[in-house]
C-alpha cells in the first residue's frame, strides 16, 4: 500500500496550532484545547501528530516534541479507538526514528512507544522489542541511544508485562544484553544499561536473580565512574540489594560500605543523596550491627555533616527573613492532607498506625521534599535505634562542639542531631538532660528563626521525658517558652511549635489541667494571627488538647474562650472548601471532650455535617448515572462529616435525640454502609455504633436492614472496617436484647472465623471477643453450643485487656453460655480460669457467676481431679485463685 501523506492544507492548520499552544495567554490555550478536541474526530489526525514528529525536519523540536506530546496523550486517552491503519503508521514510524538526531525527538518518541505498550500492546506489536534490541548493536550513536532510552522507559511503566507469559518472557534475552553494556564508552548507554537492570530488582525477578553475580561484580567495575548518572544509578542498585539479596553482598560487604560512605559525601548532591538511602535500607537488615559495628566510627560523623543546611538550602528557605507573618501563604504550598479515620476498639481510639520513620524530617516544605539533610538525620535516627548507646561516644564529642558553635547553622545541626537520636539513645541520654534541656529552652529564643524552629522539634522529642519530672523544673518553663513560639513572628517557627505542642499535649494529658486557661488564651490568640496553612496545624493542637484533658475542658471559661473563634471559622468555610477537614476534625475532638457544654452549639454544625453528607451522596448518584457530565466527589468531605457526627453522639448521648428524630442521617447511613470505598464504610459503621449508644429507638426501625450489610462487612482484609462492624454488632445486641436471635446465623460464623485467624490484629481480636460474647449475653441458647469453636481464642484475647464496661457485658455472656453448655469448655477450662484471673474488681453479682463456674467444675470432677488440674497453673494463678474464689 502507498505511504499516507497529509494534506498540505491540515498540516498547517495542526502547525498553527502548535505555536499557537505554546503562547502563555490563557484565553488562547483554551481555544487551543476545543480545537484540538475537534480534531481528534478526525480519523487521521494522528497520523498528522507522529507525521510532525518523526519527518517534519523544517520545524524547531520543540514544535515537533510537541505533537509528539499530543499524541501520547491521545494513546493514554483513546488508543483504543484508533484506526487499525493509524496504529500501525504510528507503529511503524516510532520504529523507523528512534534514532532521530535530535535527543529530545527520540525521547518524545521513546515515550509514545512505551505508552502504546502500556495499553496492553506488547503481544499485538511483536516486532518492538526484538527492533530496539537490534538497534542496541548498532554502531550510530543516535540509534543505539534512542533504543535505550525507549527500552528504559518500557522498564520503568511495564516491568510486570516483560516478566510475564503473556509476552514469552523476553527479559531472558533482555536483562543479559543490558548487562553487556555496562562497560560501554558511552556513560549515557552504561547509565541507561543499569537503569534497565534496576527496575528488576526489587520484585526479585527471575531473570536477573540467575544473573545476580554478573550484576553485581559489573556493578563493581562502575563504583569508580566518572559521570553522575552512572555513579546515582550504581548506589540506586546497591541500596536496593541490600533490601532483597544482603546474601549476594554480604562477601564484599566491607568494601561496599567504605564505598557508600565515600558516595555519602560525593561532591554531587544526587549522588550522595542515593547513598545515604543505603544505611536506611542496611538499618531494616538483621546483620546491620554485625557488619556497620566496625565502621560507625566513621560513619557517625559523615552523616552529622550531611545534617548540615547547605547553601542552597538557606536561600531557598530565606534563611535570612525573620520575620513574615504578615505575608500571605501560596496555596501552592500547602500539602494535602491525611484523615484520620475513626475506629472503635475496647479501649476506644483514632486509628494509632505504625509512625513513619521519616516523621519529622519532613520539615521545611519549600525545600524539595526530600534531601540529604532529612536523609542523614533519617538514617542517624534508624542507627541510634540499631546500636543505641554504642553510638554516644562517638556523639557526645561531636555534640559538644556543634551545640555551642559561633555559627548558626552548625549550631542548628547539632539541635538536629539531638532530636534525632532521642528515641534510639534516650536511656544514654537521661544523665545530660537536666542541663541539656534548659540550654534547648534557652534556644528558643535564639535570634535566627532556622534554630528556633529546629529546636520545637528536639524539645518534643524529649517530652516523655520533661512530662516525668517535677513540673517547676521543666515543663513548666519549657510549656511557657513553647507557647510564646506559637506566637512567634516567623511562620515556620509557629508551625514548628504548633507541631511540637501537640506532641507535649499527647504525653501531659491531664498534667496540663492547671495551666489550661493559659495554654487556650494563646491557641485563642493565635487563631487571629496565623496565615492559611499554620490555621490548618493550629486545628490540630486544638484538637489534640481536647483528646488530652477530656472532659476538663467542659468549664464555662473555657468554652467561651474556644468556641467562638471555631465556629466564626466554621461559618466562613463554604461546604467545598477542603480546610473543613481538618476543622471538622478538630471539633470532633473538642465535641467528644466538652460533653454536654457542646449543646448550645450543636444543632448547627450537626445540620451541616448530615447537609455534607447528603451532598456528597447525590453528587456520587449523578456521577455514577452521567460519568461523563458530573465529576466523582470528594468522598473526605462525607467520611469527615461522619467522623464529626460520631463525636457529637459519644459527646452528648442522649442529648443528640432531637437532632436525629428531625432529620434522614439513618436514610443517609443505610448508603453510606454500602460505599464502595472502605474508609467511607468504616465511618458509616462507627457512627451507627455511637448512635446505637445514644438514641436506639432512631436505629431501631431498620436493623433488619442493617443486620445484612453489617455481616457482609465482617471481612478482616479491611481491618477498620471490619473492626468498627464488629463493634458496632456488640452494641445493637445489648439494646436488642433478646431480639437480636433473628439475626445471629448472619454473623457469627463470620465472627468465630476472625477470632481463629492466625494472624489477626490484637484490636480487632479483643473487639472480635466482647460482640461473640455480648451475642452470648442476649442469646446464649443460640451461641452455647458453638462455645468449643472459640473459647479458647476468646479467653486469650481478653485476659489482657483492662477492666471495663465492655468486657464486663462480654464476660457475662460466656457465664451464661457456659451455664447452657458446660460440655463445651472442659477442654480449655484452664484458659477460662486463666480469663477469670485478669480481673481485677469483677462486679459482686459478676463474681459470683464466676464462683459458681469454678466451684461446680470443682465438684463435677472430684477434689483429687482438680488438684491434678490445678497443679498445672502457674503459681500466681494457683494463688491468685485461691484467694479469690477458694478454690
């Protein structure tokens, strides 16, 4: 067939519109968009796009790049609806010019073609590999060049493709070819070379693991190479080694570490950025004592000098601006943020996830979020968790030059130090703190705002500490000099003090009561003079302050003082403004906290809070009918709104009826139980658990519905979800009472096969236990004769958990079902002895149940078969029986 050729009148419509779409007038742009959405009707104007792209040499590459741009945008968006011809042309081209002179042309085309691949093309376009690695040999530098980089980016977006049947496993043939040319002459094909190799690492795949030696002793033979790229992508391979093959390493592991600590501090801050990852990664080894012991020497003091602020750093952070309160954020600037979701646990809290390893480093947001300086002090916090003391002699020296240097930013990077090695030292450190402390308070007050801030940080670091000691000593100045940092001048410092006061709050709790007036007063004043994104830190203080001194809070002073500011906030956000996340968080907390002096201010915020959730449920609807008009809500908005109204009903209880007799939140609720997406769920079902405890009479009326979903939800793969459905079964069978029986078989298999997973989290397990017994409690003639399936689990998940409410009503539900089913518990009767020990005041009534249980066991089996029995408890349980039960 004959080769297609544009029209000479479309090319230059397509042409004026490339220049065209490179003016920085918006009004233009947005012509050019609804022009380039016409012409995508055409069948072959992409034929015209690639057209530009590869043969249109007249034009600059920028103009030509451009088309080539538009056109992978158009593959992402509708490859699918191509012609079969265009697709080939397109194919066929990308194949042809891959060695286009031009570096920028042949990366745009290397782009096309690995995003045609990634819409599941590699078996249909045969030919793409077996072409570039042809091109790989070639003696033009262009083609072997373009052929790399297309095959790097093809690594990059669809390692799993190239590892699979589906395209007969070519990286067999790949990956040893890749590792011929890491001794290249050209450092761009040696750094494409390894950059290929890398994207198998991690995943462990086959091909490359058979090869693992070559790979490594090839990685060897670069350590020494001249070009940065080369040097960044060797360390990027030997950070992640030590994550999946240490064995491999471990003959060499010597010269691997003096080599990282040389790359450490290469003079390309890329580089040495790559090679501080590499005592991240050797931290999580089991071997990382053993084999950095003898090296830590040297090692501590290179990363204390990464620590530093470069320069640049300084610059970038106006280092030299002390004061910009006044100056209004960028909204750029402000980071998106995380929901906490709620979840209900027996000792109730707010989704407490694993703390990241990085938190806290991540400090100075204008910086490019991660560098050398976070990566150091990263790798200094892991390390003093791996050798902790044994690290201080190295330290100590180094601190007491840095801490008291002349010069600021040494100073501020022994500050850094010190925080970072609070958690993994802190025991070494207890005999410096009382002179270390108030030098650090003292800082505070430092004239450059850098070390100020820096020094909030390391202060909350050591909070446990100061919070343990005589209040006159430390916490008292420390509290007062933090406070005054709230309302500092300079932005960073008051985040930086809003953050380590919220950390302060989290280990007072209610140490702080007799100073609260004082603490509210500057929070308060603070509220006028914050810019927008340290309002958003602000919130948290407030709400954290709240989950700390409880109900302590619920004093008129207080209340006058807090809640104005909050609610004139709350009336200014509009219903799609996403700053209501964290101020709808923050009320949750205070709502929870203040009890009953919330009421005067409930009825409109829960208004608002059923208004979002309605809203974001009929925008959903409208999506899901007309995806292509109305776009998907922001479900935060509805799981936030959740959350709040959960606050309100654990707060005021009985006091939230009217709200709920007057409006359609169960309605609301019913779909919302239903979301597709977890988090949504796992709100829904926490609040249908608080308003069981508040006003059941409003959730009465549809448990027959609710009973179905709840059981449904039971599925421990979404761990929050199922923890709060589980609670929420617990409290509808105490209101149900003898009504629940209807519902029983829908969801205690479900229940009994969470409690014998292997692996289920402690939470969820004790949860798990008190709804199984809280069933038993209101139904024990249908939960008895399953008692051999779990009582075992179940005497061990709760043996460890506090005295309370909810294990009182669970407790009393395995008496009566023992009672029902006392042939079900002789196998295990030791774990329920066990069980019955943890107590510490059982209820009289509830001690008697027990005296009972034991005493008949007892009896049933003879004095000389319990004395056998009980000869096998250990001696505090004999004891602890003994004395309170007589047995």
């Amino acid at each position: 067939m004959a080769m297609w050729q544009p029209a000479e009148d479309g090319l230059r419509q397509i042409l004026q519109l490339l220049k065209e779409s490179q003016s920085p007038d918006t009004e233009t742009q947005r012509a050019v968009q609804q022009k380039l959405g016409e012409l995508n009707n055409y069948p072959d104007f992409n034929n015209y796009l690639i057209f530009v792209l590869t043969k249109l040499k007249t034009e600059d590459d920028p103009t030509r790049s451009l088309s080539g741009l538009i056109l992978k945008n158009n593959v992402r968006a509708h490859f699918e609806r191509f012609p079969a011809e265009v697709t080939s042309f397109i194919k066929q081209e990308c194949l042809n010019s891959i060695g286009d002179p031009s570096p920028l042309i042949r990366a745009t085309i290397g782009i096309i073609i690995t995003n045609i691949i990634s819409k599941g093309e590699l078996h249909k376009w045969p030919e793409v590999l077996p072409h570039l690695c042809t091109c790989l040999d070639s003696e033009d530098y262009n083609v072997c060049e373009g052929a790399f980089g297309a095959l790097q980016k093809i690594c990059e977006d669809n390692a799993e493709t190239l590892d699979s049947d589906i395209a007969d496993r070519p990286l067999n043939v790949l990956i040893p070819k890749f590792l011929n040319f890491f001794r290249h002459q050209s450092p761009k094909i040696r750094s494409h070379a390894i950059a290929c190799v890398n994207q198998f690492i991690i995943s462990r795949t086959q091909a490359l693991m058979v090869h693992i030696d070559t790979f490594i002793q090839n990685l060897f033979f670069l350590a020494k190479d001249e070009d940065t790229e080369v040097r960044k992508n060797v360390c990027r391979a030997l950070v992640m080694l030590v994550e999946v093959r240490i064995d491999r390493l471990m003959p060499h592991i010597d010269q691997i570490i003096q080599y990282m600590m040389e790359r450490t501090q290469d003079g390309d801050d890329t580089v040495a950025l790559e090679s501080c990852e590499f005592w991240l990664s050797l931290a999580e080894q089991k071997v990382c004592k053993e084999v950095l012991g003898p090296h830590i020497e040297r090692l501590v003091p290179i990363l204390v000098k990464g620590m530093r602020y470069s320069e640049i750093d300084i610059i970038l952070l106006k280092g030299d601006v002390e004061e910009d309160e006044m100056i209004p954020d960028k909204e750029s600037d402000i980071k998106p943020r995380f929901h906490k979701t709620r979840t209900h646990s027996t000792q109730k809290h707010e989704g407490d996830e694993e703390a990241d390893p990085d938190e806290g480093y991540d400090d100075d947001d204008s910086l490019s979020d991660w560098n050398l300086r976070k990566c150091s002090a990263a790798a200094l916090d892991v390390l003093a968790n791996v050798f902790h003391e044994e690290v201080l002699p190295v330290l100590l020296p180094i601190l007491k030059e840095t801490l008291f240097h002349a010069d600021w930013d040494v100073k501020e990077s022994g500050i850094l130090v010190l925080g970072a090695i609070a958690e993994g030292c802190m025991s070494g450190m207890i005999p410096h703190l009382p002179e270390l402390i108030p030098y650090l308070i003292n800082c505070l007050a430092d004239k450059k705002a850098l070390v100020r801030s820096i020094t909030c940080w390391t202060l909350s670091r050591y909070a446990h500490w100061v919070v343990g000691q005589p209040h006159d000593n430390f916490l008292k100045p420390l509290m007062t000099e933090l406070l005054k940092r709230v309302l500092d001048a300079n932005k960073r410092v008051q985040e930086a003090a809003c953050s380590a006061f919220a950390t302060l709050e989290e280990e007072a709790c209610t140490e702080l009561v007799p100073y609260l007036g004082f603490i509210l007063e500057t929070l308060v004043f603070a509220f006028g003079k914050y810019q927008h994104k340290n309002l958003l830190i602000l919130y948290d203080a407030i709400g954290t302050l709240a989950d700390s001194v409880g109900h302590h809070l619920n004093k008129p002073e207080y209340v006058n003082m807090l809640m104005p500011p909050l609610i004139q906030k709350w009336n200014m956000l509009k219903d799609e403004d996403k700053d209501l996340f964290p101020l709808l968080e923050c009320l949750s907390s205070v709502a929870t906290a203040l009890q009953s002096g919330f009421l005067p201010y409930c009825e409109p915020v829960y208004q608002r809070c059923v208004c979002l959730v309605e809203q974001t449920l009929t925008q959903n609807f409208a999506n899901m009918s007309q995806p292509d008009q109305y776009d998907p809500p922001d479900k935060d908005f509805m799981i936030v709104a959740l959350d709040l109204l959960s606050g309100l009903a654990e707060g005021l209880e009985g006091h939230i009826e009217g709200l709920v007799a007057n409006s359609n939140i169960l309605k609301l609720l019913f779909q919302c139980m239903q979301d597709p997406m977890p988090e949504v769920r796992q709100s829904s079902f926490a609040l249908l658990g608080d308003l069981t405890k508040a006003c059941f009479q409003h959730v009465r009326p549809f448990i027959s519905e609710f009973m179905p979903i709840l059981g449904a939800n039971l599925n421990p793969e979404f761990i929050s979800v199922c923890n709060n459905a589980t609670w929420a079964i617990g409290e509808i069978s105490i209101k149900m009472g003898a009504d629940m029986q209807p519902f029983i078989g829908m969801v205690l298999t479900q229940l009994i096969d969470i409690i014998n997973r292997s692996n289920t989290p402690k939470t969820l397990l004790e949860n798990t236990a008190i709804t199984i017994g809280r069933l038993g409690l209101v139904c024990p003639q249908d939960v008895a004769p399953l008692l051999q399936q779990f009582i075992r689990q179940w005497c061990t998940s709760l043996r460890n958990i506090r005295d309370n409410e909810e294990k009182d009503s669970a407790f009393r539900g395995v008496c009566l079902m023992i009672g029902v089913n006392p042939s079900g518990v002789v196998q295990d009767f030791i774990f329920f002895c066990d069980a019955v020990a943890s107590w510490m005041h059982p209820k009289p009534d509830l001690k008697e149940m027990f005296y009972k249980i034991l005493h008949g066991f007892k009896t049933q089996v003879g004095e000389e078969n319990w004395s056998k029995f009980s000869d096998q408890f250990p001696q505090p349980l004999r004891e602890r029986l003994s004395a309170n039960y007589g047995v």
